[in-house]
C-alpha cells in the first residue's frame, strides 16, 4: 500500500562561505530512497557524500552555509521544519552512524547509561524500561557478554565493539532511516565483514532503510540494492548495485572500476585515471570530469550535463553516453 | 633440461643475486609499559617476536595484517628509530650495527615512506628544498642537490617549474605522497619500505602511485618492502607475502600460493573477509568473530588460538615455528601446528612425518 518514498531529495545544493571563496560542495543532487531500501553513495574524498548525509538529518552548521532544493522525509519537508520539530526526528526516525564511535559517545558516561538516556529523552520511557531496553539493542547488534557491557565506558571498548554499541545507539528509537557514514573505514577488515553482515541483518529484520556513504566498492556492494556515484558534489551515476559495478554507465565510475588493482596482471601498470577532481570553488561550467576523461569530445565542454535516464532504473550524467556515442567496454575485472 | 637447482646454486653470478638484500633474524622488539607511583613496568607490549624474513635484491616483499601486528614496528626497527631487543638485521650480507657497517651507511641505502603524506614535510620549506635537504646534509652542495630535486620533481610525475617553490599544505594529498617518494630517492636508496604508503589516498590516486612504484623500481633497480592493510593492493605489488599476528609471522611465501592457497587458518580468515565486488554473490558470515586480543599479555602457544577454529590442546602449549613442509611450495612456510605431521593436533596429517 505504502508506495510513498521514505526519503526523496530534489535539487539539493550547498555552498559553503570559506575565506578563499564559494565551494560548491553539494550540487543538483536528486535521488528517492525507498521503504526498507539500501542505497550506497561512493566517491572519493570531498566528492561531498557526507554533506549530503548531514543536509538530511540537519545537522549543518546554518551560517556561511546557503542550502537549496528540498528534503521530504516521510511526507514532511524537512528544510521548513523549526529547529525543535528536528530535534525531534533527529535520532528517533533518522539516525546515523559515523567512522568515528567515539565522536557519538561521551568518555564521561557508561555506554548502558547513554543509550538509556537517549531512550529517556525521546521516548519518555521510565529508566527501568530504559535500562532493559539498552540490553536489549546490545544483543541485538551481537556484543558479547552484553549485561556487563552495559557498565563499561567507552574507552574500555574495542574498536569493532564500540562500533556496535553506536549501532545500537543510534537504533535506540527505532529509526525509520539509518544514514551510515563511512560505518567500517577505521576497523581491520576481518571485523569490517562482521560489522556490515550485522548492518545488513539489521536493516532486513527491522525493515529499515539505510544510506550507507563508503569510497570502498566492496562495502557498498555488500550492503546497497541501489548506488549512486558522486563526483566534485554531483551524482554521476546510479543503479542497481548488481548492474552498476558490472558495467558502469559513467566513465568516472568505468575508470575507477578498471583501474582497480584486483585482477590487474602483476608487473603491468594499472590504467589510472590521469589528474585530480577540480577545485569546488572554481567549478567550470562543462562535465566536471572532462579534464580527466579519456573520451571528452568538444560537445562535453558546451555545459554541465544533465543526470539523464538510461535504461530501467539507471541514469548517467555523460551526454556521449545518454545521446548514444558511447559504450564503455569494460566490465569490471573483479567479476 | 641442464641444469638442476644444485647446478644453479654453484653459478656464481645466481649465488650474487640470490644474496637477500635484506635479512632480518629473530627480530624482537617488546614496549614496557609504564605506570604508578614509581614508573614501574606495569606490562610489556610484545610488538614484534621472533620475526625472520629476508628480501631479495629486485623483488617487493609485501606484509600484512591487522592494526597492532607489528608491521610498522618492524619497519622502524630496521630503520633503527626504534633499537631492537633482540635479533640482527644485515644488509647486502653485512651486519648491521655493533662490528658491522653504520647505521649511517644503511640510512644511505635504506629510505622509509609513511602514510601521513602531511606530517613527514617541513611546512616552512617549499618542496624542492625539501627533497634537496638530505642530500645537502649528506655533503652536496646546495645547487647540484636543487638541481637533482627537479629532476627527482618530474620523475615523479609533477613539473619542477611549477612545484618546486610551492609549501607542502598547497598540494594535494597524491601530490604529497609524490614529493615523499621523490624525496626517499634523493639519496639514492636500494631499498624502500613503504608503510601504508598508499592507504590515505583515493582509489584513482591510489592507482597512479601504484603506477608511479612499478615505473620507479625497474628504472631505479629498486626493492621494496611494502606494509598494508589493503590485501588487494598488497596482491598486486608483492612478488612474496608476510602474514603477522599479534607480532608473529605466521605465513609467508609467493604471493599467488599464500592467496590461492593459504595455509594458516588466521591467512584464511583474513582472506575470506574481504568483501565480495559482486552484489549477487555476497558474504554470508563472517569468518572471524570479535576483535583481535590484546598484544599485552597475548595467548600462551600459538598466539591466533583464542580466534582459531582447530585450535587444539596442543596449541595453548607450544608456539608454532614457522616451517615449510613436504606438501608446500618450498619458499612457502606456515606457523600452525595443524600443518606440522609431529605436533600431535588431530588434523595434521600423519603421512610425511619420518617415523
Ligand atoms: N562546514 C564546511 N565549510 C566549508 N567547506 C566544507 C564544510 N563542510 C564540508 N566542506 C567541503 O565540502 C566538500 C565536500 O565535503 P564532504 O565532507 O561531503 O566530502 P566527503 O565526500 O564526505 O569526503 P570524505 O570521503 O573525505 O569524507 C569538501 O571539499 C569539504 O572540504
Ligand atoms: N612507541 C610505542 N610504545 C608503546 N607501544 C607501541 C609503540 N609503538 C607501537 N606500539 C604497540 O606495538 C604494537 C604493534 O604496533 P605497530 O604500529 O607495529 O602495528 P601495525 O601492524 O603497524 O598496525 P597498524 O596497521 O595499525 O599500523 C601495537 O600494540 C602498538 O600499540
Ligand atoms: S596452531 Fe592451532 S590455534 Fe594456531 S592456527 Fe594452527 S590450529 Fe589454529
Ligand atoms: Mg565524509
Ligand atoms: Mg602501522
């Protein structure tokens, strides 16, 4: 029945004021998150993926910043909401997560204490019911010994198990939407897998939709039905995960997935992309990627394409590739 | 069908290349740890045990494993930034240190790259300057040694005329990571460890320094010891792979043998961890639980028994060598008692042992 979409953004831009000038951190971003989806948004550092994630859940500093386009979260439109009406979505229906648990967690207070107060504060939960709560969320994201867990601070934590308390944390009031920034880029990958199966167990037994932000192919391919591609703050690309990384659809995403080393032959060089992504402040008024790309012709330099459809469900921001002149060959050699 | 390896063995030319450029025996470096009133050892951090390996004049020796292993301690233990407890490192068949050659001699041939690509640059020097400085202060006058920065500036792939004069903090993070590699060169090096050289920066930079490496070392004649997480990268680069645990080698050997067909169960777990690049195909469990323990006070025994599998009473009790046996690559070695026919652990295999 609920054909609505949980998220939908539509034009979104932010702009920061910096003493060097305007950066264009976010631009034009549009997607639509479905009930109980798992979208990835990869790209390389300052491609503005955390940006977008904290535009959600508002928690952008509101000056030197200039925010346009819009939010709608569950049929509300979160950029004309008052600070109070946020405060209350904030960690009761959209939650994050970030690289760093410790930044979510005061060194001060027990880890069991802290959940329980988050509990507290929105759900007016007595402390008893709190407390057994807290419990709960801790085996539910599978800490060992949970009861004595409780009373541990957060220093006295592993890394991988500090990381599942802040999973437990933030899902403390059940959110409808969890936006995950970059959850295992600071864990050893033999806990890195542990961190996204519990994620992904997550996500399918609560029904939650998530927005996992990684710059690592293989975490969003684990966890995302759907990615999208940012590049210099727009999206470039998306699709299915599954069709996206067998054959991309941007030659920025093309690149990055032929010049990865897996499967590359040993002792021959990797077909890098040449150059750097361009300076947010001075962005030129042509495909943002046209000074790195191996097949710019004169029409990609005319204007900024637009994210054009392309095929079911994919859509691709290269006029070649829209208007038909190009099709990129290779598929990703990891497959 | 001449020769057999006895015959190749006595060519005094394969002998000369077959010399390790590198050896290092039974390294060890343990850290006390401080605390109390009286600054007393509280406890010791047993960051690097025993660790033997050797590298080969023109090949890259890649390690891996897990944050805390011990990888980057062995790196400055060589380098001498930290002094060993134990073990010796010769270079090129000379010891080094007490009786053997300086440690100012190795710190000519010897050059380290870091990951933080930003804190390993002076900020008040512009970046040819920064190149030059080693070898001013090993004696080359200041115009010859600026000189051979810009040459060293285009090596690596940016335009002395336009980087030269320019501070650390205006490039970019591949841009740094390039000035540290023309920088490690300047002296001229043989061998260049490389400790996470590559791991803070993006994929497609990633693979422009990768690039970068490969050109250098068949121009230069280099050899590399190459520290990472990143088991693909370390696929890639590497001719042989260590394996570290909580300060122990546990595997070592030809790169394809050790991923296609890893011995040590932690190789195994670690392998299978990575994440799979295909969305219709995706890990199901995980091969490991929790985290890795503590490198103070590790497990008695095989020091992986407390995450392992096949761990047996036999593995709590002595710590396994790290040993080549029959049905192995002969350069390809395992520290696991389950390999070891003599152990007495239930799954190794009874048929090699002698009696
Ligand atoms: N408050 C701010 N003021 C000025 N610039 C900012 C601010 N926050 C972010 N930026 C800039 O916006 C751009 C996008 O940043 P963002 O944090 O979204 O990147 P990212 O894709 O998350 O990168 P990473 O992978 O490094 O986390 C960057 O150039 C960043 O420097
Ligand atoms: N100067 C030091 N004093 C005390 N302990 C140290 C020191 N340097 C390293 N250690 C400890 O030694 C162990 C090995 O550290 P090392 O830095 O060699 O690990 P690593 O394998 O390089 O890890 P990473 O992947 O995180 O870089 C760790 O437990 C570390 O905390
Ligand atoms: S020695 Fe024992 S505990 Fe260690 S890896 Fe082998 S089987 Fe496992
Ligand atoms: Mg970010
Ligand atoms: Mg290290």
């Amino acid at each position: 029945m609920n054909r609505e979409k949980i998220l939908s953004v539509e034009d979104l831009s932010v702009r920061f004021k910096s003493d060097e000038g305007i950066v264009n951190a976010v631009s034009d971003v549009s997607f639509e998150l479905a009930h109980g989806e798992a979208l990835g948004i990869l790209g390389e550092s300052g491609s503005g993926k955390s940006v977008t994630l904290r535009t959600i859940i508002g928690l952008l500093p509101r000056n030197r910043t200039d925010i346009r386009g819009r939010v709608r979260f569950d049929g509300r439109e979160i950029q004309d909401l008052s600070n109070d009406e946020m405060n209350a979505i904030r960690g009761a229906r959209i939650a994050m997560v970030f690289q760093e648990p410790m930044v979510a967690f005061d060194p001060v207070f027990t880890v069991g204490e802290q959940i329980a107060e988050t509990i507290v504060r929105h759900d007016g939960s007595s402390w008893a019911d709190a407390n057994r709560r807290a419990l709960d969320l801790l085996e539910l994201v599978q800490i060992p010994s949970a009861k004595r867990r409780l009373a541990s601070y957060p220093h006295e934590m592993s890394g991988g198990m500090l990381q599942r308390s802040m999973i437990a944390l933030a899902l403390s009031c059940g959110p409808q939407l969890l936006l995950a920034d970059e959850p295992t880029t600071a864990l050893d990958v033999s806990v890195q897998i542990q961190i996204i199966l519990l994620l992904r167990e997550l996500q399918r037994e609560l029904g939650m939709s998530v927005i996992l932000v990684t710059h690592d192919v293989g975490v969003a391919a684990e966890i995302s039905d759907r990615l999208a591609v940012m590049y210099a703050g727009r999206i470039v690309e998306t699709g299915t995960a599954a069709e996206m990384i067998e054959a991309p659809c941007h030659p920025y995403t093309d690149g990055l997935l032929s010049s990865t080393v897996l499967n590359a032959t040993k002792g021959k060089k990797l077909n890098a992309i040449p150059g750097a992504p361009p300076d947010l402040i001075a962005l030129p008024r042509e495909c943002s990627f046209a000074p790195r790309c191996r097949h710019v012709q004169q029409q990609c330099l005319s204007g900024i394409p637009r994210l054009e459809p392309f095929g079911k469900g994919r859509a691709t921001r290269c006029l070649r590739v829209s208007e038909g002149q190009l099709e990129l060959q290779s598929a990703n050699p990891a497959l | 069908m001449t020769g057999t390896n006895a015959n190749m063995a006595s060519d005094p030319a394969i002998v000369e290349t077959q010399r390790p450029l590198l050896s290092v025996e039974n390294l060890r470096k343990h850290f006390p740890i401080k605390g109390g009133l009286f600054g007393r050892t509280q406890a010791v951090v047993q960051a690097v045990d025993d660790v033997s390996f050797e590298i080969r004049k023109g090949e890259t020796l890649g390690i891996v494993g897990e944050s805390g292993s011990g990888k980057s301690t062995t790196a400055r233990v060589i380098m001498h930034l930290f002094e060993a407890d134990a073990g010796k490192v010769v270079f090129d068949g000379e010891t080094v240190g007490r009786g053997g050659i300086a440690y100012r001699e190795l710190c000519l041939n010897v050059q380290m790259v870091f990951q933080d690509s930003y804190s390993a640059l002076n900020p008040r020097m512009p970046i040819g300057l920064s190149i030059a400085f080693g070898s001013m202060a090993h004696g080359v006058p200041r115009k010859e040694a600026l000189d051979k920065a810009a040459i060293l500036l285009s090596k690596v792939g940016l335009d002395p005329a336009t980087f030269a004069n320019r501070y650390s903090h205006e490039l970019s993070g591949g841009q740094r990571q390039r000035v540290n590699i023309a920088r490690a060169l300047a002296l001229k090096p043989r061998l260049i460890l490389l400790d996470e050289a590559v791991s803070a920066l993006d994929k497609s930079i990633e693979a422009q320094v990768l690039d970068l490496l490969l050109d250098l070392k068949g121009e230069l004649d280099l050899t590399y010891l190459f520290i990472s997480h990143d088991l693909n990268v370390v696929r890639y680069i590497s001719d042989r792979v260590l394996v570290m645990y909580l300060g122990k080698v546990v595997e070592v050997g030809p790169v394809e043998d050790v991923y296609e067909n890893p011995r040590h169960p932690y190789t195994r777990a670690l392998l299978s961890s990575m994440p799979s690049m295909d969305p219709r195909n995706r890990t199901m469990e995980a091969p490991l639980s929790g985290d890795p323990p503590n490198p103070i006070n590790p497990p008695s025994g095989c020091r992986f028994r407390t995450r392992c599998r096949f761990a047996e009473t036999v593995c709590g009790k002595s710590s396994p060598a790290l040993t080549a046996h029959s049905d192995m690559n002969a350069r390809h070695a395992v520290a696991c008692h389950m390999h070891d026919p003599g152990s007495g652990h239930s799954l190794a295999s009874q048929t090699e042992a002698p009696e």
